[in-house]
C-alpha cells in the first residue's frame, strides 16, 4: 500500500498564481467532501471565495494541509489559531475524499495536525464534525441538548484520539424567497417591541467609520457571550485595526456583506448587528454570519427585528438566492426560536469536540 504523505500547502496570492494548485486542490477537497456527505451542493465554495479567509493570517492564523497517496490527493487538514486570550487553542479539521475512506487517512492527517498543534505551543484542541446519520445509537452532549451518532467513523475516530464530546450545533437553512409582506409584518412587531430606544441601520461591505469601534467591540463579544459549554471558547479581540484588514481582505472576493445593526438611540451606541455574505453567484445559497445582541440589550425582541431587517434588504437588492444556512449551538434557545420564527429548519447537527494537548 503507497504511504500517505502529508505536505503543508503554500497560501497563494490568488487562485491564478503559479503555485495555486495546490490550494485549489485543497478546496475540492472540500467541495467534494460536503457534496458527498450532506447530498446537496449547498456549502460548496469555490477556491476565489474561500481565498480571502485564508489570506487573513495576521490575526487569524491557519495552516492548510494536503495528504496524498500514490501521488493522488486524498484529503485536507486544517489547523486554524487566534490570538489573545486564545492564544493557547487551535481548530483542528480533517476531511477525507469518499473513495479514499477507511484507509487510515482520517487517522494520518488527524494526527499530524494535531502534532503541529502540539509543535506551535497549543494546549487545547477543538474539532467540529457534522454528522448527517439520523437514527441509530447516539452519544449525548453533555449540556443536556443535541446528540450525534456514536457509530460513525468521524465519532470512533475522535472518541479514539482522547477528544470528548461537549457541544451540539444545528445547522439551519431558510427557503428563500419569503413572502415580502409576511416577513415586514414580522419587522414591524418586532419593531414595535424594541419601542423607539433602538434603531436600525444597513449597509454593504465595509463598515461606516462612525460605526468601526461598535462593530470591533461587538465581534469580540461574539466570543464570550455565545454559549460555548464545555469548549470553553476564549475570546477572541477584535479591534478597528483588525476589521479594516478583515474587509479589505474580502473587498476583492466574490461576495458581498449586508449588515443590520440597531442603534441604543440613548447612548448612541449599537446594541447588536448580524450579518449575511451573498455569494456573486445568485444561484447560491446566503450565509448568515454573526449574529449578536448585546446581554445588556436583549429582551426586546432585536434578534429578531435585526434578522427580518437584514432579511428584507437582501431580497430587494439581491433577489433570487435559494436559501440562507446559519449554524447555531443547540442551547441557544433565543436565537433559534429567532431563527424558527422566521422559518428556519434543521439540516443537520454538528458535534464540538475538546481535547487537552
């Protein structure tokens, strides 16, 4: 049997450099992987799209891997950092092509992104792993909410590698379009709970200056006051440098940002903001990105009147767009009754799993 060789892959300054093959190759991966295991063509990424996120490793960085066998590339491996406070924890992910599967391949590039882990001083590891399989034996999360097969590959693989379970995600997805007068029915409620305090403001893409500082100090927030069980997610610093790089990194990508914040009209300050990334390709499903509103502000239903907002501005200005997927844990009640009132359902659960280095 050919040995399995695992060699880490050069970010490129675009996918037409002379060595963007290899990226390329590792983002098929990808694609080939989520088409294969979900059954739908729903989180396929070209390589431009998925680009700019590799390219911010100022203060994100991330190390990309390729494994091959007999010359032919079989997986991908992932070993993602912060800084800050979570300067001490990698994102580790491993995928492997579905003919290549039950070949120790899994193992290989597990192990090995865990050993760069190990190697760059890191003391926690985190994975995330979908799983698809419905029925049979489950393996609880320790919060109490959501379960995972306990017999698939990807669980006997990390259960045998000392991770441990700790959290569930739902994957969600919206059927787009919505009807137009239902969704501002919706927005005008929500509204009218939020009384005249809070205040809604949207724009595309880049952030306006007056909002930078906000938009900075509620990323940060994402990453304290989202419901990280187990995990123990350390939060992660944002600030008006970081966001300035972060946009200028995704201004030449094929996609767009559409962004709703609400405004505490009595301080002046936003209270919360979401966001949702369109892709240039219409055919294609919406992302929906970050949503937050603040512990401070919450009770007036600005989740809500935040999402139907941004909602609403999409369909007018990027009408024809299939569906919006989001991910959220599966304790965070509030903002999946956010998400199932306005019609989000369940697609699949994605497990969250810790390991001590």
């Amino acid at each position: 049997m050919d040995e399995i060789v695992i060699t880490e892959v050069v970010i490129p300054e675009n996918v037409d450099a002379p060595d963007a093959a290899d990226f390329i190759a590792a983002m098929r991966v990808r694609t080939e992987v989520n088409a294969h295991d979900s059954g739908t063509d729903d989180e396929a990424r070209p390589p431009e799209e998925m680009l700019p996120g590799w390219r911010k490793q100022q203060f994100e960085p991330k190390r990309l891997f390729l494994a091959r066998r007999g010359g032919e590339v079989v997986g991908r491996g992932l070993a993602e950092y912060r800084l800050g406070d979570a300067i001490d924890t990698a994102w580790l992910h491993a995928e492997v092509l579905p003919g290549a599967r039950g070949r120790g391949v899994g193992r290989a590039l597990a192990e090995h992104v865990e050993g760069i882990a190990r190697a760059d001083g890191k003391s926690r590891a985190i994975a995330y792993a979908p799983c698809w399989k419905v029925g049979g034996e489950r393996l609880a999360a320790p919060t109490g909410f959501g379960d995972v097969a306990a017999d698939t590959a990807e669980t006997r693989l990390l259960l045998s590698l000392g991770f441990r379970l700790e959290q569930v995600e739902r994957g969600s997805k919206l059927p787009l379009p919505l009807d137009e007068q239902a969704l501002q029915l919706v927005h005008d409620e929500a509204a009218e709970l939020a009384g005249p305090d809070y205040r809604v403001h949207l724009w595309g893409d880049r952030t306006p200056p007056e909002w930078r500082e906000d938009i900075a100090h509620l990323l940060t927030r994402m990453s304290t006051d989202a419901p990280t069980a187990g995990l123990e997610e350390p939060e992660d610093p944002w600030t008006v440098e970081r966001l300035l790089a972060d946009e200028e990194e995704e201004a030449d990508g094929p996609r767009t940002a559409f962004v709703a914040a609400v405004e505490h009209v009595p301080t002046g300050r936003l209270a919360g903001f979401t966001e949702l990334v369109a892709p240039d390709d219409g055919t294609r499903p919406v992302d929906q990105e970050d949503t937050i509103v603040l512990i401070e502000h919450r009770g007036h239903r600005l989740g809500l009147l935040l999402k139907a907002a941004n909602l609403l501005h999409l369909q007018r200005v990027r009408p024809g767009h299939p569906s919006v997927v989001t991910y959220n844990a599966e304790e965070n009640r509030p903002m999946l009754d956010v998400n199932e009132a306005l019609g989000f359902v369940p697609f699949v659960y994605e497990g969250a799993w810790r390991k001590d280095l």
